[in-house]
C-alpha cells in the first residue's frame, strides 16, 4: 500500500521558504499571538515554525488558504479526525506500533502487533467515513479525502483485515495454560513443561491451603501427572504470594529453569502454537510498511488551522470582522489592497476591554504610485500599530489564515524585513546611529522586489539633520529596488520632500501616508496627505494654552 505523502503545507510535498528572521518575528507580534492561540509550549514551537518559514509562492497560499476555508466550516469533522489522528500518534509514541516485529519475538510480542495492527484498521475507516460525509472544496482536504479511500479500499488494505479476522479468530479462543513441574528425589525442580492451552479460564474456588493441604497429604499425591479435576483453581492473591514462593521453593529457588519460568512458558507456547505464530508472522511481514509516520505527521499541520480556526471564530462572536485573502492573479508583484484592516496583535492583547466598536479600521494600498510610504503622525497615535498591522496581514495570509479585516487583496511577499529601534546593549560598540546604519544596510541587502520593509523610527537616534540626510538616501535606494516599504517616523520634512524623493525614480514612487488628527485628538485613522507636524503642534498648544498668546495673555 503505496500512497502519495500528505502535506497540508505545500501542495508538492517540497518545503521551499525562506526563514523570516527571529527579529521580525518578534517586532510583528507573532510569538505574542502563538502564547494567546494555545497554552501548549510544543503546539507554540510548532506554529512558529510554519510562521517563519515563507514562501512567495501565490499556488502555497492559495492551497493553504482552501484548506483553511474547509477546516474553518467543518468544526465535526475536524473533530473527529483528530481523534483518531491523535489516537494514532499515541499508539505509535507509546506502544511502538510500526508493524515492524524480531524473528525472536514471542507468541505474545505478536499478537500485541495484531492488536496494534487492528486499532490502525479501526482509525482509518473512522477516518474513512468521517470524510466521506463531508463536501470540501480545497485541493490538499481532498487529497487526504482520496489518500484515505485508496488506503481504505486497497486490496492490500481489505487483505489485511482479512488476515486479522481470521488469525483473531484462531487466538481468542485461548483462555488460559495449565502448567507443569516435574521434581526429583530432592524434591528440585527437574522440568517444566505446558501441559495444554484451554478455551476456558480457570475459576477461582477453595482457598489456597487447600492446594497446601492437598500438597502436604501423603494420599494426595497423585499416581500420575493426569489431572484427575480434584483440583481447583486458586488464583495468588497478592497477601498471599510468598506461599507461592514457598512452594517454589522446596523445587530450588535458585534453580534458572524456576527463575525464568516465563521464558520457557513463552518457548514451549511458541512450539505448541508455531502454526498460529506461523500465521502471525506471515501476515506482519505484509504490512511492515503500513503508512502510520505519514498520517501522524499532518497532526501538527492539522492543529495549526484547527486551533487558529477555534481562535477566529471566537473573535468573530465577539465582532471582529475577518476575510480570506486572495492573491492577486493579474496584478504587479508589489500589488496589495487591503480593505478595514486592524492589528491582529492588538485586538488578541485587549479583545476583552476594547471591544469590536471601539477599534478603528484603515484601508491601504500598495501600487506603483504608492510602493513606499513615508508614515507621519503624533507620538502615540497609532503609527507603529499600522506598521506592525500591515506586516501580520501577509503573515497571516501567507500561512493560509483568515486576516483581520472587510478585505485583502495581495501579493505574496518572500519575506518581511524589520527595522525597529534597538536595545542599549546591542549599540556599546558601534554606537546607536552606527547600529541603526549597519542594520539597515544588511537588510536591505537581504531584501528583493518581493519584499516587505517595516521601518519604525529608523534613524531617530541621532540629531534631526544627520537622521534626515541619511533617511532620505534609504528611501531613494529602497524605490530603485522596488521594495514595498512603510517607514514609520517623527522626520515630518522627510514626508514633505516626497516629490524631490520621486525624481529619481521613474517606475515606483513614494507617499505620504499620515495618522490624522483634530483638535489636538488622535484618530489613529491613516490617509494620503501632507504631514501635520506644524499643525497637529499648534492644536496641541491651543488645547493645553500654550501658543504664546495664551501664555502671554494670562498676565
């Protein structure tokens, strides 16, 4: 039984990505929305992996996302296959299942493979039948629909239920084993033997000194080994054992045929059944290559759309509009239209406090006219929280999830680069302009065309003009690349020079891009415009009275 590999990743099986680096991970938030999605720490590790591993590849996504769709409308099924995906994986963790056995191996040591082998038939025609009643649209959802019928439907499959029933049907019979020990003059163990394998159990009756009793009566003795029937089964309560022992023991508690007794039980049982361990062996032998790794391996997968869906639907209870996103089949490769965004992070930080009607969306774009933006505002008005907002959009998307917000419309990005203010300890030797400097000049070494540059307050470590000089340069290197980027800065007359920005560049242009205010009020709404430093100041001053009339007028 044969199959083609499953992967609810990437549709050929072949993981090509490019890792995005830990440093962007935590800027956009994403290892705070893993802590949030599951308390679980090896679900978490999980999740980030399939987060840090991106691929621009629109056919990924698109796959990604379908399977998201089925799962995210199909809450029984998926519960239902993760019983049994997770009772699969436990069965191959904890009792070693892999169909594999040893020449060596007993009688018994095989039919706990048989049993193994049948809680694997029993998983995949619950698989089986949990899939076929439902109607799923994605490509990978329904090539696990297909790879579990061809499994269920295989001869090799229907062969092997064959094989179990019938060598079921020759073992569940056995019951119970009647023992024999022969002594010598010394009243030593000289032998032990089977005397016979029986469809019954033994019954318990009588207490144990009546075996003692019958053992100590000379007339007891009997005049052959047959079993006359007189006595009776006793099982060794646990109180009880060291009789047991005793008795042993006038046979030589030294002797190994005594100390392994359960050995030579298990070789004479193997001699006395070989045509049932025979058949066992036969039959393992067929299957040693039973998929099992194939299908516990889609459980990580799985959990991923599965906890994320479970996640979603949640916050859309609670108000919080969600989309699917959908490449952009015909559009440049830095297209992106999103529609009624907000910051996936924040909203899973304060869902509870803030409520849906108190979060303010944004529409935003990225066409030639607008690749670069250069992002204006007060402090603490929303800048970064834009910043970061637009960069989890693409992560989210491009790992096939539903994005926060009315629309999303884009193009998938190779990776996202992050280039936020940096800790004291990371400038002793270079200084913090010489940090900011180095950093930015490897990333944007890193980046491509099909990139994705966050900046936030780049270049603010240093005096206005230096920062500035050195700002305006990045941008006009970052529009000849055709590198989508927001810049996210306090340097208002960066924005202002946009048009002077722009000469240099034919084919992809800069914006300013501002999170408005009004009297003095953040809105933490964005939109095209000049910046407002000067304005956004004096409404300042005006609500606190300190223009210099109002100062000057309180004399």
């Amino acid at each position: 039984m044969q199959n083609e590999k499953i992967n609810l990743l990437f549709p050929n099986g072949q993981e090509e990505f490019r890792e995005l680096s830990t440093t962007a991970f935590h800027d956009l938030g994403i290892d705070f929305i893993c802590e949030k999605i599951t308390d679980k720490a090896e679900e978490r590790s999980q999740f980030a992996q399939i987060f840090l591993r991106m691929t621009d590849n629109p056919a990924v996504t698109t796959y990604r996302g379908d399977i998201f769709e089925d799962i995210f409308k199909n809450p029984v099924m998926c519960q239902k296959l993760m019983a049994q995906l997770e009772h699969i994986d436990y069965e191959k963790q904890y009792s070693g299942f892999s169909g594999h056995y040893e020449d060596s191996d007993s009688a018994w040591e095989l039919l706990h493979r048989l049993e193994e082998i049948q809680d694997y038939i029993v998983s995949i025609e619950a698989m089986y039948q949990c899939l076929s009643e439902c109607t799923l649209k994605s490509q990978g959802m329904n090539r696990l629909k297909n790879y579990i019928s061809d499994l269920y439907n295989d001869n090799g499959f229907a062969e092997l239920k064959k094989d179990i029933a019938a060598l079921k049907a020759s073992t569940q019979d056995l019951k119970s084993i009647t023992i024999g020990i022969n002594l010598n003059e010394k009243f030593e163990a000289h032998g032990i033997g089977l005397v016979s394998f029986n469809k019954k159990p033994f019954t318990k009756s009588g207490a144990i000194g009546q075996f003692v009793t019958k053992i100590a009566a000379k007339d007891a003795l009997n005049e052959t080994a047959d079993w006359d029937g007189q006595l009776k089964y006793t099982p060794i309560e646990a109180h009880k054992a060291d009789i047991f022992e005793k008795i042993l023991s006038v046979a030589g508690v030294n002797d190994p045929r005594v100390e392994n007794a359960t050995f030579h039980m298990d070789k004479i049982a193997n001699s006395m059944i070989s045509s049932i361990v025979y058949k066992l062996k036969t039959v393992l032998k067929k299957y040693v290559y039973l998929p099992v790794a194939d299908i516990t391996d889609l459980i990580p997968q799985f959990i991923f759309f599965i906890r994320f869906a479970e996640y979603i639907k949640e916050m859309q209870k609670k108000g919080f509009a969600f989309c699917k996103a959908h490449i952009a089949q015909e559009k440049p490769k830095w297209f992106m239209d999103a529609r009624g965004i907000y910051n996936f992070k924040l909203v899973s930080a304060f869902a509870e406090s803030l409520g849906a009607d108190h979060i303010v969306k944004n529409d935003l774009s990225f066409d030639a006219d607008h690749l670069a933006y250069i992002l204006t505002g007060a402090n603490r008005g929303g800048k970064t929280t834009i910043t970061q907002a637009v960069g989890l959009l693409f992560v989210l998307a491009q790992a096939g999830l539903y994005v926060p917000g009315d629309k999303f419309e884009f193009k998938p990005v190779d990776s996202i680069f992050t280039h936020f203010p940096a800790d004291e300890d990371k400038t002793l030797d270079l200084g913090r302009l010489g940090e900011e400097c180095k950093r930015f000049k490897e990333l944007y070494s890193a980046s491509t065309s099909s990139s994705l540059l966050l900046l936030n307050e780049t270049y603010s470590t240093t005096s206005f003009e230096e920062g500035y000089y050195i700002a305006k340069d990045s941008v006009r290197a970052i529009l000849s690349k055709g590198i989508r980027i927001i810049y996210n800065t306090h340097m208002h007359k960066l924005a202002y020079d946009i048009a002077e920005i722009n000469q240099g560049s034919a084919q992809c242009k800069a914006a300013s891009l501002v999170v408005k205010a009004k009297n003095g009020e953040r809105s933490f709404k964005v939109e095209l415009s000049h910046p407002e430093g000067i304005s956004f100041a004096k409404d300042i001053a005006q609500k606190y009275g300190v223009t210099y009339e109002m100062l000057v007028g309180e004399k």
